[in-house]
C-alpha cells in the first residue's frame, strides 16, 4: 500500500473512492445549477420502472423504456439538498476507504454500481405501486456498510486506517458509526422529508453488498 502520509499517492491507490466523490459532487453542482425539475427523469420511479419493463417483457424496446431501466443506477449520483449530499460523501468516504484496502479500488467501482441497483430493486419490489421518484446515494452507502461486514464475518481482519484519521479504527467502532448513520438517515434526522429515502433501498443495498463480499468478492488482502 502507499504511504498514506503523500496525498498524490493516496489518490492513486483510491482513485476510484476519489471518482465517486467528484462525480458526486460535481452532479450536485449541476443539479444546483439547473430548473428543479431537470433531474427528475433520472430519478428511480417504481411505477415507471415496471412499465418499461412490461413494454421490453413484450417486445417493445423504445428509447424512452431502455433509458428507464438506467434510473436503476442514476438515482445514485443525485441528491436534494447539500446536507444530504455531504451526510451520504462522509459515509462513502468511510466505508469506501475501508473496502477499498482490505480487496482493491475496482471492487470499490463493483460495490458502489451493484448495491446501488440492487438497492432501487428492492426499492421497486417493496413500492411498486409507487410514483414517488427517489434519489440518493444512500443504498450504496450502505451497500459498503454491509460489505465490510461481509468482509468481518469472512475474514479476521486487522483494524482499519481511514485517512486522515491517524490511528486504525476497531472494526467495533465502524459497526457504531454505521448503525448511528442507518438510523439518523432512516428517522429522517438528517435532511427530514426532503430526500425521499426509503428503508427498502437502504436495505436492498446493505444485503447485496454482504452477499457480493462474502460469496463473490475477494478475500481481504494483507495489510
């Protein structure tokens, strides 16, 4: 691993973790920039999503239906407001450092697009009567949660450094900060109403990354 103390060097050992939070951000300056309404064709919209799906279930293909079906994914990179944005950064710095040490940066790119889809999902499956478009990055937030835990409970692993925290945090204290952030963001403490999180997305993430960490990923690499 690089020397954590050369900042030119940490961002190439986490170049994607560094991606994610740029691309992240920089979507949110746009959406700042833009009519309120400008980004509401990306967001995940249950109904919606099924229909497409009906339509390419029966041969029919238009454009309009295939872009549907990426809203799976681009819900992830848009946020409401500023404190939702920087509340989902901070956690996906955390647990994306984290998974990026222990099994490689191209794993952190696996974790962030799969617990992201498999979080609008299950959102789908649980809401589908739903016309309610929902945004956020919340369910590979927690997709990196639970990969870490899949991680704990497949390997013994040492306690992890978080730049710029100095010191290695006890895998216990990662399980703490966690559970606190499932909750604030699930009771709506941060940013209340106005994200349109759901529990079922936070859910569907958080399973899908421990079932990619456990029966799919690579074991964690020595430290």
């Amino acid at each position: 691993m690089q020397d954590r103390s050369n900042f030119k060097a940490l961002v190439i050992e986490h170049w994607v973790l560094f991606g994610l939070v740029a691309l992240n951000a920089s979507v949110f300056l746009v959406e700042f920039l833009l009519p309120a309404d400008a980004t509401t064709g990306l967001m995940c919209v249950p109904t919606q999503l099924i229909a497409s799906w009906d339509n390419l279930l029966e041969g029919n293909s238009p454009a309009a239906d295939i872009q549907s079906l990426f809203t799976l994914l681009t819900y992830a990179f848009l946020h409401a407001d500023i404190e939702h944005l920087l509340f989902n950064l901070l956690y996906l710095w955390i647990f994306g450092y984290v998974v990026g040490e222990l099994i490689g940066q191209w794993w952190v790119l696996v974790v962030y697009v799969v617990t992201a889809i498999g979080g609008s999902i299950c959102y789908v499956v649980f809401n589908s009567d739903s016309a309610v478009p929902m945004l956020g990055a919340s369910g590979a937030v927690l997709g990196f949660q639970g990969a870490y835990l899949g991680l704990v409970v497949r390997c013994s692993l040492p306690d992890p450094f978080v730049w710029p925290i100095a010191r290695p945090v006890s895998p216990t204290t990662l399980g703490l900060f966690a559970a606190i952030g499932f909750f604030l963001d699930l009771t709506g403490t941060v940013n209340p109403g106005g994200n349109n999180t759901a529990f079922a997305t936070h859910l569907g993430g958080f399973v899908t990354g421990i079932f990619l960490t456990s029966f799919v990923g690579p074991p964690a690499r020595p430290s």
